[in-house]
C-alpha cells in the first residue's frame, strides 16, 4: 500500500522533501492526482496586521500539497484542494471561518490560524463539527482541551521552559517580563515565571502591552527603577516589539534582552535595526542551517516562490499539510471522525523543524523539539556564539 512506502521512507531526506524513496511516489514515475479533490480549509490571515504570518504558512501548507499532488495525491489519486478564509486577525472571523467549513460537508480537515486568539476561537467549533484541526503557529495551552487539535510547532510550556534556561543559565537570577496583552502573551507569562522561578530566579516586574501600541515610555520608565533586574524577557509580537525596543534604547534602558521565536521577522529589523543589537532568541527554523534536510527545503521553496526565502511559519506549516495526508491516508476514506482517530495513529516522521510525534496522556501532544539559539549582531541576525 502507498501509506505503508511513505511511512518506511519517512526519516528520509528525499520522502521530506518530494516523496521519492522507497518506491514513494513522484511525478516522474507515476501519475499526478487527477480524480475528485479532497478539500481542507485554510483559516488564516491574509490581509491586516498579521497577513505576513498568513501569507508564509499558505506557502509552506501549498508547497506540501503541490508534492502529494505532484506524487499521486491522496486515497488513490485524489489532489488535495486548499480552500482559504481570510480571518484578518479577527477572532470573531476566525470562529465565522471555522462554522463555515464546519457547515461544508465537502471539507474533511482544517487548518488554522495564525495566533492564539483565532485558534482558540475555532476550536471548539471544529471540534463539534470532528473536524481534525492542524495547526503550525498557535501555542496556547489551553488548545491541548480539544480533541481535535494537532500542531506541528512547540507549545508555550515547551519555548519557556528552554527560555527560562537559557536566562537563568546566561544573566543570573532576576529579571523583568514583558509581554502582549492576549492569549499567547498570557501563556508566556505563566510558563517562563512558572519555569524561572522553579530555577530559583525571580520575576521583578511583569507589565503587559496591547498589541500595536507604540508608546511604552512609561512602562520603560517604570523598568528602569529596578536597577537589579538582570535581563528583560520579551514576548511582544513582531509586529510591535522594534518600537518598544527603540524607546528602551531611547531612554537608555540597557538590560539585555531574551526574546521569543516572534523576534524571527524580517520586519523587526527593518524597523528597529541597530536598537536590538545584542537581543537573543530563539527559533525551530534558521534559514541558513547546515542540516542537508532545512537545505534542501530552502531550494525547493525559493525555486518554487521566485527566490523568497521560507520562515519557521512556512517550516511548520509545510508539516502540518504532510501531518493532514498522513491522516487522511491512515484513515483510508474522507470520514470526518475517522479521519481524527488516524490523527492519533501517525508514526512519528521527520519534518523540517525536527521529529513532528504526538502522544503524552491525552495523545495529542507534539513531543517538544528542539531550538536554535540566536542573537541580534549588527544589525543583523545570526547563530548565538555563546
């Protein structure tokens, strides 16, 4: 059977990359799928705000379902069909997105959205309807109470556990936290004090921000008075961060800065350049890795969207369009509830960010990968030296 090829190739670079191991597939040794299309909702968003994290998971998700498609597709021969909802960033149009494939009994799975607040806000919609809901961007906790739900990037648990190591183990034993005022940003919170202090470090100050504001004067002022802190944890979005570090930099605020995976973004340093010089993070993607497997991604997707360079967005959500097939294969038909029990029966495979396995007490957990550590150094991203 086609599935039992893909699962023996499965560690290997040329399945990742084009299912062509084993007796895998391809398009220049059997078919490309031709029959009925076997259709998945995309919820994310492509216009507002956070269109730019939109924009990079419907590339990576596309560029999975052009290999399969390209390799045979799926249940015999079937394509597998995108069908896209833009959300604007808006929970509300999140939910509406989710009802409406719910209501479709022409989409088998879904995919989405982008941050916490969406995600959570289709959740319990997609559950209701047994839909299986795969994810590649939102690490909320509180997502691991539906059933349905599957993601392919570490949780909040997991990014601040490995934080709060770094920190503690980098600057020492206090520090000062801030963060978004949503869902995300809660979590974060909860997670990095919750681990730091476990260690032994203390949390000084915890001040929450709204997304998109752009005067933090006060709240940099208000930092500035505990003049033991030891470094600033700072889980702001991409979008929103560049100026909060510019007005610490402004008012000279010179504490070291750990940021999370949103420091990633082309666009914080167009905004902030040289003001964050020296901050450190983390990310399960560096576009630049040696790993043979994150080399061969980046070709493949900078010939297929015109020299682009893909982002950790683009890594993950890439997984989870395989993660969708494999569920669907499993399941052998476009059952809804069937396809989410085979959901919980997909052998542990190698994506481009690490091993994508689900299991822990509720089954549905993804297995923590690993991080790469990073540092901001002239105005430009690269490897932290230690």
């Amino acid at each position: 059977m086609k599935m039992k090829k893909l699962l023996c190739t499965v560690l290997s670079l040329a399945f990742v990359l084009g299912l062509t191991a084993c007796g895998g597939k391809t398009a220049g040794n059997e078919s490309a799928a031709t029959g009925d299309s076997v259709k998945i909702g995309f919820v994310a968003p492509l216009s507002a705000g956070q269109a730019t994290y939109g924009e990079l998971q419907l590339k990576g998700i596309q560029m999975a379902f052009d290999e399969i498609n390209a390799a045979g597709g799926v249940l015999g021969g079937r394509p597998l069909e995108l069908v896209q909802f833009d959300d604007k960033s808006s929970t509300t149009d999140a939910a509406a997105g989710a009802q409406k494939f719910a209501d479709d009994p022409s989409i088998v799975a879904v995919y989405g959205s982008n941050n916490s607040g969406c995600t959570l806000a289709m959740a319990p919609v997609l559950q209701k309807a047994r839909l299986l809901h795969l994810n590649s961007s939102s690490s909320a906790m509180a997502l691991m109470d539906y059933d349905t739900f599957f993601r392919t990037l570490n949780d909040a648990q997991v990014q601040t556990a490995f934080s709060a190591n770094w920190g503690y183990e980098e600057f020492g034993g206090k520090c000062i936290v801030v963060a978004v005022n949503n869902d995300w940003g809660k979590d974060m919170v909860k997670g990095f004090t919750s681990a730091y202090e476990a260690l032994g470090g203390e949390v000084l100050l915890t001040e929450f921000f709204e997304n998109g504001q752009s005067d933090y004067r006060s709240a940099v002022t208000r930092m500035k008075e505990y003049t033991d802190a030891d470094f600033i944890y700072n889980t702001h979005e991409f979008d929103s961060c560049p100026a909060l570090m510019q007005q610490m930099a402004e008012l000279n605020l010179n504490l070291p800065t750990l940021g999370s995976t949103a420091f990633f973004n082309d666009l914080v340093l167009q905004s902030a350049g040289h003001d964050l010089d020296g901050a450190m993070f983390l990310t399960e993607f560096y576009v630049y890795d040696e790993n043979p497997v994150i080399k061969e991604f980046v070709t493949k997707y900078q010939e297929k969207y015109n020299g682009e360079l893909p982002a950790q967005q683009s890594a993950n959500a890439y997984e989870a369009g395989y993660a969708i097939y494999y569920a669907i294969e499993k399941a052998g038909s476009t059952d809804r509830e069937a396809i989410v029990q085979a959901a919980y029966e997909i052998e542990p495979f190698q994506g481009i960010t690490g091993t994508i396995e689900w299991g822990g007490e509720n089954g549905h957990t993804l297995i923590g990968k690993p991080y790469t550590k990073m540092c901001i150094k002239d105005g430009a991203y690269t490897l932290y030296a230690g």
